[in-house]
C-alpha cells in the first residue's frame, strides 16, 4: 500500500441500537490514507465505539446500520455486510477491557492471535512476537507474557498488546482506548512506541480515546464527536489553541498544566495536626530492627499528594496509615489518638470522620441505590429525622449534579462519572475530617474529568477537610495538594512543595513521572512523543 | 483478545424469564384454589361414602373415587390444602435457619463462621429425605413440616453463607469510613435478600413439599384425618394397578406444585443462592 492511498472510506455511517433514543453514529463521514493517523475524541457513548466495532467488523445483531464502507482499493458496499477485509486490520485494545481469557496464558492468547493474522504456524508468530518485543525501547521481555492475565499488571499486558498488534504488520490498526488508565509514564512510553512502530511499518491508525494525551502527543488530525455526530475535525494544533468549537474547548479545559507558578494560599490558614506518623516502615522487619521509618505530618484542612507509580507503596502507606493493615513499625496518631494502641470497634468509630474518594469503580455497593448510598453515613452515625437527612442528601447531591436523577435507581445502572460523583456527595455529608482522594480522575472522559475537578474544588473550599492525594499524575497532585512525597519501591525518595519539585526535581523517578505530565506547546512546534 | 471483541454479548434469557412468570402464575393460581378449597370441593374431607367405590372419573365426580367412595376432587383439594400450609411453615423454618443464619454466620469472625459452615456441610451431605425422617424419629410425626424445614435448611445455610462476599472492595471502603459490620449485614439483608427472596422461597417450597410428601408416604408424617397428597398417594397403593385415578390426582397435584415452585425459582438448580 503506497503513501497517501486511501485504507478505508466511510460515508453517511449511521448506527442506531434498538429501542436507543438517539443513533449512535449518526451519518458519519471519514477517510484515512496509509501512514495517516486520526484521534476520535469523545466521551463516553458518544459514538466512539460504534465506529470502532463497524471499523473491526465485530458488529452485533441488533446494529442497525446504514451507510458504505470502503476498504483499500475495494467498491464501497453497505457498512452492514460483513466482508472478509481487503487490507490487513490489526485491534489494539485496553488490557483494563480484560480482552484476555482468564484460563490461558497471555503469551498463547497472543501467539494464536498472531499466527491466525498472518497465517503462520503458533511458533512462528511467538518469535514474531518476540522479535517486536525486543526492538521496542522499554518493553519487557517475551517470557514476561508467559502468565495468565490476572498474575500479570496492565502495562506489561498493554506492551504485549503493542507487540502484537506489530507483530501483524499491519495496514489499518483500531487502537481502541489502548492506554487507558495506565499512568503517565506508561502511557507517555508506550505513545512514544506506538509512533515510532507506524512510522516504520507505515499503517494507519485511528486512535479512539477519551482522554487528551493521546490527542496532545500524537498530534496530527483530531475528529471530536458527540451523540454520533462531529462536532468539528481539525488539527491538533488548532484545536488546543482555544481557536475552537465551545464543546471542544470544553474537553480541552481538561487538559491541565503544571505550573512553576509558587500556589496562592488556599482557603482558611492550617489547623491542628490531625495526622501524625512516625517512623512508619512498610518493609521493616521488626525482628531485625527498624530502618529509618517514613515520620510525616497533615494538619486539619492541609493537603498532601502521594505521588508515584503503581506498586510504589502510596495505597500500602494509606492502608498502614488508616489502620486497614498493621505496619510492622511506627506510630499513627490521628486526631490526637494513636490508632496502634485502639481496638478494632474505637478505630472504627474515628474513621467516621474519614471519606474516600476514589478511581475504583466497585467502591460502592452496587445494589444501594442512589438515595440510600448518600444517607447511610447519616443513618450509621447520626439520630436524624428522615426529613434532616433527606434535607443534607439532596444538598450533597445538587453540589456535585446528581440532583434531578432518580433516586431509586441502583448504583449499577449509573455510569462511571456517576458513580464517582455519588462518592462525592456521600463524602460531603459525612462531614469528614480527612478525605483519602485516589486517582480520581482514573477512567473518565476528559468532559466528565472537568466537571469531577471542579466538584472536588467546591467540596475542599466549602468543607476544608484534609486531602490526602494518591496520584501518579503530578497535575492531579497540584490541583489539589501543595506539597506532596514521591514513592519508588515502597520508599518516600523525595518530599516537599510540589513547586521545587517541579522546578528542579532532585531524583530520576520524580523527572520522570513530572515528564510524562508535561505535555508538548502544540502551538509552537510540531507534536512529538 | 477473543471472547470480549469477537462475540456479541449473550442474549437475555428471556425464555426463563417468562418460565419464571409462568411458575409464579400457578402458584397463584394453586394458592387460589387452597384458599377456596372448601368452596370448589364437593365434600367435606374425609366425607365417605360421597358415590360409590371406586368410581372411574365422570361427570359427578371428575377424578372419580377412592376405596372408601370419597369424591378425589375434593379429597385432593382438601390435601393440596394441607400439604401446601405445611410446606409453607417448613419453608418458613428452612429460609430462616438456613438462608437469615448463613448470612449472619458469614460475618462471625472467619474460623467461627467456618467452623459453622463445616459442621453444615456434613448435614447437607446426609440426604434431605433421610435428615427428616431422622428429626421426626427424635421428634414426633406431628413436627413433620418442622423436620421438613430442618432437613432443607443446610443447603440454604451453605448457599447463603456462599454468597456473602465480605471481602468486596465496597465493603472494604465502607467500613474504612467507620460503617459499621451491624450495618453491612443490614445492606445485604436488605438488598442480597429482597432481591432474592422470592427465588430463595420457590426453591425451598419444592424442596420441603418434595421432603413433606415423601415422608408421608413412608408413613412418617401426616396423620388421619389431616390427610395430605403424599398420604393420599400412599393410601392408593392397593387400588392403584387396576383403578389409576386414584392415584393419578393427588400426584398431579403434587407435580403441579413442584413443578410451578421450581419454575418460579429459576428452574437452574445451581444458580445461586
């Protein structure tokens, strides 16, 4: 396939589902040539993934579909016959889809993936597989796949998925949110990869994605879509320059930069210590005798971002520090009570003044329903009347959006932004003292991540709880904390304002998570990985 | 990178659920009949003497009669009647020692609720059949419904106590946030059990009325004059081979029953709980 030779036109595709209001793309319109790469941005539902499934021919039953599709040098014909492809299509999907049977291994799956593309024998596609693994900069070793999936992390998963999907040779790749979720520096390195294997192999690439740092790093032609329908197609450039349609500014304000900017005072002046560690360490061996044990401080409505890779041992300092699992060694005295010397029901009682927010989407109980997930703190604490709590609950929930829901429904028919703004609201009228706020942001579309950020601004400035931040995204770190502890292989190797940090990193690992954070001046020079 | 791309997602089971709506429908139905038993009956229980001996079914008696000349419409009305409160308070008794302690046995600290959990699982391992008639021996044949509900109530304890999944994130979150182990257990006794509830007590009604009539029949349970459709059955061994209907009803009724019980509870024997 030569430069510039049309992989696959789309004209006036629409997908609609049964019983569905609104079609899901509605009369969409799209060429790529070999070599070109275009990011579809939108949020979730907004037609991303129907594309995706008509693109990789894995339609279901119910579509229904009008429109052509042209593949190669191909006729057009209607986009709902499904047709053995004309060119070669490789699927690059979220390990965090769990695309993998959970019986086999990662390495098999893959192999026979590979062999089936390139009709090979399954040794054959292995070495293939291992031949791509190795050219590629920071990419594990082959035998690294050889685990089921659930004994294996989602980057190593997602550089096997690369090395497939190079393994193919193919000539269109759907990159179907590949990166999703993985932390900055994975995501910034296996970006870097992903360029770099199209500029050799030279196939085409539609990246689909809710998220702007694939759209940022990639640059090159962006598609904005919304409810099936473009809302404008243009370059990466020109869309981040705020030159732009109102929606697609609007995702663009997602985009958070660091600054190097010293942080204006936020709110009230600080309190009270309301948590004291000292001498905490996850690793000692309290029959060896300690090492130098991790001793911090968090006052009342201070802010502090644990900020590191996953495994780092930012959740296992949480969980030691909240008394969830006992550290080996040290001292957690929360407001002004050592947890250590407190039984399980008195730690309990001063947990109440503790809320989570977090990344997990099963941090609630699926089967509560909307009401009755934000007034149970009230009704397990609190003597109120229903008339007090039902006044409290819908004050929490007009303060993060979720007022003219239902609120009968279940927390499992909400959708993930939701559900997050449900911890929210539950988090508000607990009235909490500390709020442990984990990854936030982790799976939301840059639309939804807005939104989220400015709920989680209002609930600090009104409540001016204690935020404790487990990020590995140092712009998630600076919004919400000014000073923060950097972890690697469950040690603190750097604490302090997150300014200095960012004006002058002292170890490798913080350079590099600030790194895969700081994104390229789309306005001055061409967009790089 | 197969099953989640390849493949559209299964179907609704749309068939079970109409089966389920069916199952639920004649239980209605038969507890209509139960409560106007007798209003439809043509005769009082046990009324002798109500046509002749051994009448093949007619008009004037659509089941016929038995041995002693009572009309078996009425005589299985009258026993449906019995064997379905009796299966009701045995259900009663199975759902509330086994499924309503299984869920709180699950949240005792983990040896204890282990050990629990052992010492129901030997019983279960002993046939339902077998456990009941072994509490009525220690009993009296008057407990039978009782000793039904003990016999069944293991397996309930086992699958309730199964399904508790103290170790899911969102309990973890809740009870880092101060809620309390009372209040988790109130959660899942609200949710896990309204939603199953109805599910939970079709399965145990066909797994105790099985139990209640079998032992009937043995002759372990009910009692003259209360006269329910395993001692119905039992009572037409002599005059079955060359008089089917006596017979045929009560265990038509007995089937009806069992049948519509297991259509309501989902038909799956190891879909849970």
């Amino acid at each position: 396939m030569s430069d510039g030779a049309p992989i696959f036109e789309l004209a006036e595709l629409s997908v609609s589902r049964p019983g569905a209001v609104l079609p899901e793309l509605d009369r969409f319109s799209l060429l790529l040539g070999a070599g070109e790469s275009v990011v579809v941005l939108g949020e979730a539902g907004s037609g991303k993934e129907a594309l995706m499934r008509v693109l990789g021919g894995f339609t279901e039953k119910s579509d229904a579909i009008s429109g052509t599709i042209r593949l190669g040098n191909g006729e057009p014909r209607p986009a709902a016959r499904r047709l053995r492809p004309a060119i070669r299509i490789a699927y690059l999907p979220s390990p965090l889809a769990q695309p993998f049977a959970p019986h086999a291994t990662v390495l098999s799956q893959l192999s026979r993936v590979v062999a089936r593309k390139l009709g090979s024998p399954q040794e054959s596609a292995q070495e293939e597989l291992r031949l791509a693994l190795e050219r590629m900069d920071g990419a594990p070793p082959l035998s690294s796949l050889n685990k089921k999936p659930a004994e294996l992390n989602p980057v190593t998963m997602a550089w096997g998925l690369l090395a497939a999907v190079s393994a193919q040779t193919p000539d269109l790749v759907l990159a179907d949110h590949p990166l999703a979720d993985l932390g900055p520096t994975s995501v910034r390195m296996l970006l870097g990869v992903l360029a770099a294997e199209q500029k050799r192999l030279g196939f085409a690439l539609v990246y689909a994605t809710g998220g702007l740092q694939p759209a940022t790093r990639l640059g090159g032609r962006v598609v904005v879509i919304r409810e099936g329908r473009v809302v404008e197609e243009g370059d990466a450039v020109r869309l981040a320059s705020g030159h732009a349609h109102a929606y697609t500014r609007t995702l663009y304000r997602a985009l958070p930069q660091l600054s190097l900017d010293r942080p204006k005072a936020r709110g009230a002046p600080r309190g009270q210590p309301l948590l004291q560690v000292h001498g905490l360490d996850l690793l000692a061996d309290p029959k060896r005798g300690t090492r130098q044990g991790l001793t911090f401080e968090l006052r009342r409505g201070a802010s502090l971002a644990l900020i590191g890779e996953e495994g780092s041992g930012r959740r296992a300092l949480v969980r030691a520090v909240l008394g969830l699992d006992r550290a080996p060694v040290g001292r957690v005295v929360f407001d002004a009570v050592d947890l250590n010397i407190l039984s399980q029901t008195m730690t309990s009682r001063l947990r109440r003044r503790i809320a989570f927010i977090t990344g997990a989407d099963d941090a609630l109980d699926p089967r509560m329903t909307l009401w009755d997930t934000v007034d149970e703190p009230l009704r397990a604490h609190l003597d109120l009347s229903g008339d007090l709590i039902a006044g409290y609950r819908e004050g929490a929930l007009k303060r993060v959006g979720l007022a003219s829901h239902d609120g009968r429904r279940t927390v499992a028919t909400l959708s993930a932004f939701d559900r997050r703004r449900l911890q929210v609201a539950r988090a508000i009228v607990g009235a909490p003292l500390l709020v442990v706020v984990d990854e936030p942001l982790r799976g939301l579309d840059a639309f939804a991540q807005t939104i989220m950020r400015e709920v989680l601004t209002d609930f600090r400035t009104h409540q001016e709880p204690a935020f404790l931040v487990v990020t590995s995204d140092f712009t998630v770190a600076q919004a919400r904390a000014d000073e923060a502890m950097v972890f690697k292989d469950r040690k603190v190797v750097e604490r302090g304002a997150i300014v200095d940090m960012l004006r002058a990193p002292k170890e490798k690992v913080t350079r590099r998570l600030i790194e895969a954070v700081t994104l390229p001046d789309l306005s001055r020079a061409p967009a790089s990985v | 990178m197969s099953a989640a791309f390849d493949s559209p997602p299964h179907a609704a089971p749309m068939l079970r659920v109409i089966l389920r709506v069916v199952g639920w429908c004649g239980l209605g139905l038969i507890a209509g009949a139960v409560a106007l038993s007798d209003f439809l009956a043509h005769a009082p229980a046990g009324a002798a003497n109500a046509g002749s001996i051994l009448d093949a079914p007619s008009p004037a008696h659509p089941f016929g009669t038995d041995l002693l000349g009572r009309d078996l419409l009425s005589e299985t009305l009258h026993g449906l009647s019995v064997t379905v409160g009796h299966a009701l308070l045995g259900t009663i008794v199975a759902i509330v020692l086994g499924g309503l302690f299984g869920a709180v046995a699950a949240r005792l600290p983990r040896p204890v609720g282990l050990a629990l959990r052992g010492v129901m699982d030997v019983f279960a391992a002993i046939p339902a059949l077998l456990l009941g008639i072994l509490v009525i021996g220690l009993t009296a044949r008057l407990y039978a419904p009782l000793a039904a509900g003990l016999a069944a109530a293991p397996l309930a304890f086992v699958r309730a106590f199964d399904r508790v999944d103290t170790k899911s994130t969102h309990a973890e979150y809740a009870r880092a946030t101060g809620i309390s182990a009372a209040t988790l257990l109130r959660r899942d006794l609200t949710y896990e059990f309204r939603d199953t509830l109805a599910t939970v007590t079709a399965r145990a009604l066909a797994a105790v009325t099985i139990i209640l009539s079998t032992v009937s029949f043995l002759g372990f349970g009910a009692t003259p004059p209360a006269r329910d459709l395993g001692l119905m059955i039992a009572a037409a061994k002599t005059s079955y081979l060359h008089a089917w209907w006596t017979a045929a009803a009560p265990a038509f009724a007995l089937l009806i029953l069992i049948l519509c019980a297991r259509l309501a509870a989902g038909l799956d024997e190891s879909e849970r709980p």
